[in-house]
C-alpha cells in the first residue's frame, strides 16, 4: 500500500472510531509503530487535529470539536450508503424522496468511476415497488428527536393519539423504534410517570428541546423495540386476526417476526394471530408463507382474499 492510500485509510479509521490504540490501527494498516506514529504526523501536517495518549493503552483519536476530517469511505462503505439512500428515495421512509434523492445524486457523483460503474448496474438493473399509504414523516422532527435521545435532553411536543385526543407532552427520550412503515419513540412520560411509545408522525411541530438533561432509566425488558411491538399487540386495533396455519410454528414465526404471535399447534400446525389496523400486512405475510391455511378471523380477511384469489384467477385464464 502506498504512503498516501495508506494515510487516506488510516483518516477514514480514525473518523470511524472515537478511540484507537495504536497496536490496533498499526494491526489494521499492517505497519510498524514507528510508521504509524510518522503518518499520524503527516496527517498534523495537514492540518488535522490527531491526540496521542502515550503508554501501554496509549493511542489516537481525532480532536473533539476540531476540524473534522472530508467524509472517505471504502469500496463496499460507499455502495451501501448508495443502495441505502436507494431504498428511502423510493419511498423506503415516507417524506424524505425528495431529499435522499438529492443526497443519492450526490453521492454518486464523488463516487471514483469504478464505483459509478457498479451502481449504475444496480440502478439499471432494479426495479423499485415504490410502497403507498405509509405515515409522512417530517425530517426535522425525526432527527430533533435523536438528537434528544443521543443527548438525554427533555423533550417537549404536541401529539394526537389514535383516537384523535391531542396532548401537549414533556418526556425522556430513550429510542427511536422502526417497524415496518412507522417509527416509535420510547420515551418516559413525566406527567404520567411511566414509560410510552409515540407515533412520530402524530407529533405535531418541531418538539421543543429544553437544554435539560436527565439521568437515563431502564426501560422494562431492556429492549425499546421489544416494549413497541408489544404494545402494539395489546394495543385495540381495528382487526384482530386468527389464522390456522399449516405449518411448523418456528417457520411461521420468522415471517411474522414482531408484529404478532405464533402458536405451536402440534409439529406440523400453528395459530398465527395479530392486531392491525389494516389487513394488508397479514395478506402478505399468508402469501410469503406458503402454506394451506384457514382463516378464523375475521370475516373481512375472509372476504378480502377471496376478492384477491378471484383477481388472480381471471388474471391467470386472460394470459
């Protein structure tokens, strides 16, 4: 490796750690120590703010609150922010198309033209299923709201809950939760004094922050996303869904992931159930699955796919 591709990898390490010690970068760029002590000079050279701890646990970070260092990423760091940024552009995070679209083109055109390469094959060579009928989300809130968590800073917000009642809110941010087509702040409730799940795209404005820090909880169960999908379970929703399955319950469990329950009903069978509001998700979670199976509730996800087979049966005698 060259001495200047070797200082370029050894700055986009240092931008990716808080903290290395110097075995450990010395290990990664395979050099000496006595190397790397001479390109981390090289780099002061140029202007970048590189602290040395010496000693046994001696090492190198780059200067909180200085001049921080041009974004480098390698070959594979660079095609996944891409696909990445991909994914939301085609709706993957409903209100942000405009804007990761944006950020995509960007990216791609600082990309080195081996790599334009490899992503202009994957964008020819995707078709994106743009999904419809998600929650709009606001940017700024969302990222207002990490930043809250990230910080332990109170939080203040207006917010509708699913019956319509609007509340003005005072919480502990503690983790922003993304499942499926919504995200959920957990966060401890002051006035309540107890722990809640917000829809973000039910917060109303920019939450205020307050400049006040608080002492992070436990949250129960230790899991914010765990906590989220269960309320959700518990939670009164519009349907809720009872389906007899043909199938092992380990097999069923792992489509159906966080947003139900699976019940072993001998080697072979199970009882798939949930709560949604809508009968989109069980409809595609039945078809991904494979199986026979018998629908016990309710009646309209009876109806619903037989509206569907009879659909796909004309389809299928036209062609």
């Amino acid at each position: 490796m060259s001495t200047s591709a070797r200082m370029l990898r050894l700055l986009s390490l240092l931008q990716t750690h808080r903290f290395w010690t110097g075995g450990d970068l010395a290990e990664r760029l395979e050099v000496s120590d006595r190397t790397l002590r001479r390109d981390v000079e090289r780099l002061r050279d140029l202007g970048y703010d590189v602290d040395a701890v010496r000693g046994a646990a001696g090492g190198y970070q780059l200067r909180a609150g200085g001049a921080m260092a041009p974004l480098l990423l390698d070959d594979d760091e660079a095609v996944a922010v891409a696909v990445g940024l991909r994914a939301a552009a085609n709706g993957g995070v409903p209100g942000f198309e405009d804007t990761t679209l944006q950020a995509l083109t960007k990216v791609i055109a600082l990309m080195p033209p081996r790599l334009r390469r490899r992503m202009g094959a994957l964008q020819t060579q995707t078709e994106g299923l743009p999904w419809a009928g998600g929650p709009v989300l606001d940017p700024t809130v969302l990222t207002t709201l990490a930043q809250a968590c990230r910080d332990d800073e109170v939080v203040t917000f207006s917010y509708t809950a699913y019956d319509g009642t609007g509340s003005t809110r005072r919480v502990e941010p503690h983790r922003l939760v993304n499942l499926g087509r919504r995200w959920y702040l957990v966060a401890h409730d002051r006035e309540r004094q107890d722990w809640r799940s917000f829809r973000v795209d039910r917060v109303a404005g920019v939450p205020a922050t307050t400049g006040q820090r608080f002492r992070p909880r436990e949250i129960p169960g230790g899991d914010a996303a765990r906590y989220v999908s269960r309320g959700l379970r518990d939670r009164p929703q519009r349907h809720h869904v009872s389906v007899l399955v043909r199938a092992p319950a380990d097999e069923v469990a792992a489509v159906i992931g966080r947003w139900g329950s699976v019940e072993a009903q001998g080697d072979q069978a199970c009882r798939m159930t949930m709560n949604t509001d809508t009968l989109d998700w069980p409809v595609l979670v039945l078809a991904n699955l494979d199986h026979e199976f018998e629908v016990e509730e309710p009646a309209e996800l009876t109806q619903l796919l037989g509206r569907l087979a009879r659909r796909f049966a004309s389809a299928s005698a036209s062609s």
